[in-house]
C-alpha cells in the first residue's frame, strides 16, 4: 500500500511566505505533525515536494529521522503533483498497473487520525475505493438556469482525505 503526499504547495493563501508545511503548530513543523501520524501504518510513503525544495526536503528528513520516504518532485498543479505520484507508484510496482492500494493525504492536514486511515484503507480494500466526508453545515447555493436554488444539505456531505484507491 501506498500514501502519496502531496506537499507542493507554497501555502499562498495564508501569507506566510513559504511552504505551510513548514509552518509550526505546538513545536513541530505540519509536516512532521503528519509525518508523525501515517509513518507507522505500513505505507510506503511518496513525498511529493515543491521542485525548488527538493534539498531542503531531503535535509529536513534527514535532521528529523524520517528515512523510507520516496521524494517526487510536484507539478503545476495538485492533479499534477498527484500525477507524478502516481508515476512513482507505478515505477515501483515495476511498471504494473496492480491492484495495491494506494491513497492520497495532503500533506498540510497533520491531524488525520490512525483510526481514520485505517478505516479508508479497510473501506477501499472491499470496494475498490474510499474517501472520508463529513456532512456539510454551510448553506449552499446552487446557481442554475431558471435561478437560485438552495440544495438539501441532507444529502451533501464534503470529501476529505485520505483518499484511497485500487492503482489501476
């Protein structure tokens, strides 16, 4: 089984100027937060990492005692990231298309829980794939031809990850 985490992102959104990954919650970088909660579940691990990080990267794995991690540059894009994890996996099922397992956890949500990833992990296992979704509490608006329409909540739900998948 495989865990890609995409961890590309410059983390625009939150000002920080630089990668959120590296940003720190109680002492510890979000990467290590994550890092820290899915290490232990044998996955092999695809680190996808913004291209200009690469070194930094590798010497902050190093320095925090992480090893077994497979580094992939990420792409434009998260579906590109994703993308170049994939060709990762592929690469290491010897250019097979199998039936492993194989799931994708953004890298900034450190507080996935073991419990979580087991259960998608287990879920996919049986059904081929398997996401996590929580109900939506906000009020959507649903723009469409004849007008404005507020759908039932009853039956959205938002998707999270992991997201977890049969490779081919």
């Amino acid at each position: 089984m495989y865990l890609i985490i995409p961890a590309a992102g410059q983390g625009t959104r939150l000002g920080l100027g630089h990668n959120k990954i590296f940003a720190e919650l109680k002492g510890k970088t979000i990467l290590e937060h994550t890092l820290d909660r899915v290490m232990d579940e044998n996955l092999d691990i695809i680190l996808v990492h913004h291209p200009l990080e690469e070194e930094v990267i590798k010497e902050f794995l190093q320095k925090k005692g992480y090893e077994d991690i497979h580094l992939v540059p990420g792409g434009d894009s998260r579906q590109d990231s994703v993308r170049n994890g994939l060709t990762k996996v592929l690469e290491l099922e010897g250019g097979k298309l199998t039936d492993v397992l194989v799931g994708v956890h953004d890298a900034a949500r450190c507080l996935v829980s073991s419990d979580l990833l087991h259960a998608v992990f287990a879920k996919a296992k049986l059904t081929g794939a398997a996401i996590p979704v929580i109900p939506v509490t906000d009020t959507i608006k649903a723009l469409g031809p004849h007008g404005i329409s507020t759908p039932n909540r009853t039956f959205l739900r938002a998707a999270q990850t992991p997201q977890v998948a049969r490779f081919k």
